[in-house]
C-alpha cells in the first residue's frame, strides 16, 4: 500500500510538538501519530508512553526536513 505521508520523526511528544509548531509556522501541517493517546482514549494502556511519530505530505518533504535540520 502506498502512502501520501512519509514520517520524518519518531521519539517523545514534547518533541514532536516542537517539530509540529516549527512545521506550522512555514505552512505545513503534519500529521501526529500518538500511540499510547489513541489507546488511552479507548480505554486500553499501552507501552509506549509519551512517544509520538510526525508525518508529513510527500509533497512538502524537502522543506519539513529543512526544518529539521535546522
């Protein structure tokens, strides 16, 4: 299956937040995947607490990892 999103980060949520308010700020919004959230909120526990992945368009790749680097 092939995917319109590419994930460029993956490790704790205060980062990912960061990399996300960075993003946003030069107009890309990325998707945040936050595992132990979405199990909470079904009411299941999870093991991977506090970390996240970030996603982004294929489309705005290059720049999101500019923002990376930086």
């Amino acid at each position: 299956m092939d995917s319109n999103y590419t994930r460029i980060f993956i490790g704790n949520i205060a980062e990912a937040q960061s990399i996300v308010s960075r993003l946003k700020d030069i107009g890309i919004i990325a998707v945040v995947k936050d595992e132990a959230e979405s199990a909470r909120l079904a009411g299941f526990g999870s093991s991977m607490l506090g970390e996240a992945e970030v996603f982004v368009h294929n489309d705005e790749l290059e720049q999101a990892e500019k923002v990376l680097d930086s």
